[in-house]
C-alpha cells in the first residue's frame, strides 16, 4: 500500500550550478533518505518521451533529435540565449517531472524524502516540499568547479550562472542554508539538518 503523497515529509535541496548539490544528496542518501533529483529526470523525459520530443522541436524550430538522441548542446545554446524558449522548454517539462516525482515518493519508506532541484524555487517545485535547504559557494569556487567538470568556457558558465536564481535570494527563501565553500564541512551541517528533521517528521506524521 503506497502513501498520500500530501502525508510524507519531503526537504527540498536547492543552489546555484556547481553548489555542489550532489555531494550534499550523497550525505543523505548514506543517512538513508532517498534522493529525487529533478534534471536527470528531467533529462529522462526529454529523451524518452515521444510527445515532449516532438514539443521540443516545435520549440526551438529545429530537430534537436537528428542523431536519434537529444543534441544537449543545441539545446543549451538556444535556451540559455533566448529566455522566452527556456521559460516554454520548463513549462513543458516541469508538470512531468513533478509528476513523476509524486508517484516516485509516494513508493518510498523513510522519515522523509528529498528532491534535489537546480531550479526549485523558480519551477514551482517549492510547493511541493515541506522545507527546503540552500546549498550556497563562493561564485568563483563555482565557476571553476563547473569549468573542469563539464568542460565548458568561463562565457558557458556565466550564461548558466545568470539564467539562475542568486545565492542571495535563494537564501533568504530557505529554511536551512548548507555552506560549501573549500573552508567548510557539510557533514556536520548536513546531520544537524537531518536530525531536526527526523524530530519534525515525527510530529508530522502524527498531526
């Protein structure tokens, strides 16, 4: 028998490309909470699904699938250069992606569960959890993390880093903000986190 989704505790995780969001869902999926993470479904979808492939195309006038699979780079560089695209590319998406997620919640058994979303806050997908914690980092330990893992230019990076929400803002939206920076440990602050809660879920689930 699966839950309600409205009755499962559910902590969002949220911040800027190259936060180091992952590192911080490791954490808690070593602690044994299951992590959703909203671009690789996202990805998944667009890949697979015939009816969001065929959209995307309609979008961004062009058969992005040419290969047979998604040219993520032509993608890349029509979104990031033309806001109104990516706001049609996300409104496509999205709905599919939360869908997703409430059906993949609504099969797991823990205190609580967790989407993991670049752009949780300017998606909509804030409504759909409880609390939600920040993962901020000095915007230059950012742009250098992203440049040596995906390969891209300093331009690159800087396109990706404006089509986002600020640190700033993003922080004052929170409940939790885990800090990222080379100087910090996130382990300590990750397990404060999850202790609390482990107590709120308790209360949670019985109001």
């Amino acid at each position: 028998m699966t839950k309600e989704f409205n009755s499962l505790f559910k902590l969002g995780i949220t911040g800027g490309i190259g936060s180091g969001k992952t590192s911080v869902c490791r954490v808690f999926s070593v602690l044994g909470i299951p992590v959703f993470s909203a671009d690789p479904a996202a990805s998944e979808i667009m890949e697979n699904d015939p009816e969001i492939r065929n959209k995307l195309n309609l979008i961004a006038g062009k058969d992005l699938y040419s290969d047979g699979k998604l040219n993520r780079t032509d993608l890349a560089n029509i979104i990031f250069n033309d806001h109104s695209i990516l706001s049609k590319v996300n409104l496509l998406v999205h709905p599919v992606v939360f869908s997703e997620f409430r059906k993949w919640s609504m099969l797991q058994q823990s205190p609580y569960v967790i989407m993991e979303a670049a752009i949780l806050f300017e998606s909509g997908a804030s409504k759909l959890v409880n609390k939600i914690a920040t993962v901020a980092a000095p915007l230059q330990e950012r742009i250098e993390r992203v440049m040596q893992r995906n390969n891209l230019t300093l331009e690159q990076v800087n396109d990706r880093i404006r089509n986002q929400m600020s640190d700033e803002e993003r922080i004052m939206k929170a409940d939790y903000v885990i800090r990222n920076s080379e100087n910090d440990m996130i382990i300590p602050q990750i397990l404060e986190i999850h202790n609390e809660l482990l107590n709120l879920t308790k209360t949670f689930a019985n109001g």
